[in-house]
C-alpha cells in the first residue's frame, strides 16, 4: 500500500484545512487507518484513527471537538477534518494503514501500523 498525504499549508488559528490521505496499490477496506503528528522537538503523536468499517473513530483528547477523521473506500482515501485550529497543531501529518482489529487502545499505537504516507505540513499562526 502507498500512503499520499496531502492538503496541508498555513492557517490562522481559528481556521480549518481538510487533509487527504490516497491510498494506492492495494484498497483499504479492510485497513484501519490513522493520522499522527510530529511537532518540532517532540515525538510523534497520535491524531486520530478510524477502524476498517469506518464504524469506530479515535481521537486524542487535544482534538475531540474538533478534528473529525472519515474513509472513503469507494475512492480508497481517508480524510482529516481539522477544525478551530490552533498554534499548538502545527507539525507534519502522517497517514498510516494497519491490518489492526480490536480494541481502540491498538488504533492509537504507531508500530502497530504497516504503511505510512510521507506527511504534509501544517502550520497554524496565533
């Protein structure tokens, strides 16, 4: 599976980018798919996460409320819509795609995930 990320680039806070994550090679159906971010200095953080039925999204509590994750496995994508978007948001995403079922606690892990996209760039300016 080829992960590409896209639709990152420079909001103000309070604004809104929607990525894109298209995958190819193979369909994801039957794939749990993730985000993660990495800020500067830090670690790699997970975003959000949807199971391969789309049935079960996971989200960090920093962005509950806020960032909503969706598949499209008709068109093989997967989306995160980042809303309200503040300074401490700013980091390149990056797409996963796992053979991951069970329980939520596994979606939110990195090294359970197979594939992963090559990350885009948000930055948000206060």
């Amino acid at each position: 599976v080829q992960l590409q990320a896209s639709g990152g680039g420079l909001v103000q806070a309070g604004g809104s980018l929607r990525l894109s994550c298209a995958a190819s090679g193979r369909a994801i159906s039957s794939y749990a798919m993730g985000w993660f971010r990495r800020a500067p200095g830090k670690d790699r953080e997970f975003v959000a996460a949807i199971n391969w039925s789309g049935g079960n999204l996971d989200y960090t509590d920093s962005v509950k409320g806020r960032f909503i994750i969706s598949r499209d496995n008709a068109k093989n994508t997967v989306y995160l819509q980042m809303n309200s978007l503040k300074p401490e948001d700013t980091a390149v995403y990056y797409c996963a795609a796992g053979r991951i079922y069970g329980n939520s606690w596994s979606r939110t892990l990195w090294n359970k995930y197979d594939y992963w996209g090559q990350g885009t760039q948000v930055t948000v300016s206060s």
